[in-house]
C-alpha cells in the first residue's frame, strides 16, 4: 500500500463510517506528500497544535487561491471571505468585532442567558417524538435544535427558520473538496441557487436591522462602532453566513456522533443519565474522540516550514488531520478508548490558536443540553442500523441519518 493510496483512502466515503485506522496507519508518515502538486498532510497532534499557531500558515483566501485550490467559502456563498478565511490584521478586527457582540467583555451572558430557552427547544424537540417508538436523530432532533438556535441568536424570525435547511445543505456540500471535484452540473446549480437565496435573504435582514435595531446578534453587528469601526454590510453577511452554516452544522455532527458514541457505550449512557453533571466531560471527551471537524484542508504556507526534517515549500498547501491528532499517542493515553472522566483532555475540536472555533462556548452548552436530556428521557435507547448511513462530507464528518428506537420516554 503505497502513502498516496492510504491519502486517497481516508478521503474515500467508503471509509467515512470508521476512518480511525487509516488515521493511526497515517500517523506513521506524519509528514505525507502525496503528487507535486498534492498538499502536505500532517496527521500529529503537537505538528497540528504547532501549526496552527505558526503565522508562517496562511489562512487567507487569496494564498490558498494562489496555491491552485479555490476557496469553499467563495464557492459556497458568493460573498467575500468571513474572518475565518483571512490573516491578521484584518482578521483580527473582524474578530474582534464579531465578539464584542458574542461574548465578553461586552455581551458576556448572551450564550449563557440563553440556557432556559435551549432547554425549551430541546424538551420541545423530544416532546415531539410523541407515541412514536424510533425516530431519526438527526432530522428529528439533532438538525432543528442548533439551527434553531442560530437563527435566534442572530433574530432570525421564527417564521423564517424552516427555509434554512433548502439553502445550507447544498452550501455545506461544497465545503468537502473531494465533492466539489467532482460536482455535477446539478450540484453547482443548486449551490449557486441556494447562495444566492441566502444572500438576498440577509441582504434584506441586516438592512431592517440597520434601520430598526433589535436586541440580537445581527443588530449588534450591523450597529457596531466601537474602537475597531465598523463591519461594511457585506462584511455582516459574511459573518452571519459564517455563524449560520460552520455555527450549526458543526454542532449536528457533535450531537450526533455524540449520541451515537453514547449508544455504543451504554455505560457512560446509563451514568450521563443518572448524573447530568457528568456532560461537560462527555461533550469534551466527545471532542477528542469523534470530533465534528475531522480536517482542516485550507492552510498555505507563507515561508518555507520544517516540520519533522520535511521542508514544506513556501506556498505549499497544508492538510491539518484534526482527528488523527486526537488520537496520537504521544499526546493522550490509551487514545483509542472513549474515557468521559479524562482529565488531560487539550483536544483539537475546536482547532486552535486565533482560528479556534468562534462559537466553541454555545457548542458546548448545547450538545451538554442536548446528550444530557436525551440520556434523561429516552428509556431503552438502542441503535436501528450500526453503522448508520455517513454524509458525503469527510472534513465535516458525520451521520446523515441516525435511526433510534427506544421503549418511551420520560
């Protein structure tokens, strides 16, 4: 088995249901370079953590452009790139801004005052299954919930949120680069369509907001004039298709594979439900062990970079394998055991360094909200179908349906 097939091979679908072997098997080159053109993939977790705090890596747009790969973002939205695609100075203003109107200092209880309300929707969720003895997690429970909250969040009318899933689905197809190289002619209509749909949609949101501000997010964003100016309207699109597409369905496949987790693991399922203080420790052991972001493929360097006696040439593209530095056993003991009471537990979930996850704090209060009810109140929960069927995508990994039966609830 040569390097380039293994590459090839993690990226497979076929292998998008338990792709952790090929992980450990990757780590044995943790510096892999497939074809001249191909990028470098690296597979430890401190060559990860190092990285992604190395400013010699570029997460601008326009290098990864340079570098032969057209940005998803780009693709995905027609707008310009959110902070997340860009390089500091500037994204560091747009950071800040964002944040002021996310969380401290300025808005410090806006995730956490929404605790009462996300209990709400979940027991509402879960209410909904009604007589029904299976349901599909995902469409029933694990979609509606996060995107019915980032909606909120940013004062999406609640008569609007149903329109959300026709335009993201498509939106997040187009962040897995091995689907985009081979998209139909269908598949790039129907992206194009739903980013334009989105667009106008928050062109007309943030201009009410603008003329009739309101106590959410997008009000603040479009209102914001402190020390670091202002956001442009197009840069307030951007960042709320940001928090609307990677602040939700990051959150699907983290609840998801969460429960999925728990339900071959009905031991920690049986104590999460005997003691909700238990879910911190799950949701973050749950980040290490099957984490929702599996690859971060958009790197360019910026300088040449030694990483393991590999000189990684300026320009070079720069595939960061997320789950495969989870699990390495030069960082974490016993890696492959899912072990909620862990307590050296630095993982790379979220990422790291100043492109960490930007809404880690409401992903966390809602997969603990989310695994902790549905511990609580489904009584007998078993699996319908192990493994169950996996999204195309193989950076945002995760089921595309998860059937459960269960005997009643509670």
């Amino acid at each position: 088995m040569t390097q380039a097939s293994l590459f090839r091979r993690i990226t497979d679908f076929a292998n998008r249901a338990d792709p952790y072997p090929l992980y450990e098997e990757l780590r044995g080159t943790p510096v892999l370079h497939e074809e001249d053109d191909g990028p470098y993939v690296i597979s430890s977790y401190w060559d990860i953590e190092g990285l992604l705090h190395d400013p010699r890596v570029s997460s601008d747009a326009a290098n990864l452009a340079a570098a032969g790969d057209e940005p998803a973002e780009a693709q995905s939205t027609g707008l310009p790139p959110s902070f997340l695609r860009l390089d500091p100075p500037e994204h560091d203003r747009l950071r800040r801004i964002a944040n002021s109107a996310f969380g401290p200092p300025h808005k410090p209880r806006r995730v956490d005052s929404m605790r009462d309300e996300l209990h709400g929707i979940v027991g509402g969720l879960i209410d909904a299954f009604g007589e029904a003895r299976e349901v599909d997690l995902v469409d029933q429970f694990a979609y509606p919930f996060p995107v019915t909250v980032i909606c909120r969040l940013l004062g999406v009318p609640r008569e609007d949120e149903p329109r959300f899933r026709s335009w993201v689905d498509p939106i997040v197809a187009t962040l897995d680069p091995e689907t985009r190289e081979s998209a139909d002619e269908a598949f790039v209509k129907a992206a194009q369509e739903a980013r334009m749909q989105l667009g106008m949609y928050l062109a007309g949101l943030v201009e009410q907001r603008t003329r009739d501000p309101r106590d959410d997010m997008l009000s603040d964003l479009a209102d914001s004039h402190g020390p670091e100016g202002a956001m442009t309207m197009m840069e307030v699109m951007s960042t709320a298709v940001l928090l609307l597409i990677a602040g939700h369905e990051t959150t699907v496949n983290l609840i998801t594979n969460g429960m999925l987790t728990l339900l071959r693991h009905p031991d920690v399922l049986r104590r999460l439900r005997e003691d909700p203080g238990l879910a911190p420790g799950v949701v973050e052991e749950l980040l290490r062990y099957e984490p929702p972001v599996q690859i971060v493929p958009q790197r360019t360097c910026i300088a040449d970079i030694e990483v393991r006696g590999v000189t990684i040439p300026k320009g070079s593209r720069i595939w960061l394998m997320l789950a495969a530095g989870n699990r390495d056993p030069e960082r974490f003991k016993d890696p492959e055991r899912f072990d909620p009471d862990r307590r050296d537990i630095q993982h790379l979930g979220f990422g790291s360094g100043i492109h960490s996850c930007f809404g880690a704090p409401l992903a966390r209060l809602e997969a603990q909200i989310a695994l902790s009810e549905l511990a609580r109140r489904l009584d007998g929960p078993r699996l319908v179908e192990d493994p169950p069927p996996y999204r195309q995508n193989a950076v945002l990994r995760g089921p595309r349906h998860l059937r459960i039966a269960f005997d009643g609830l509670s």
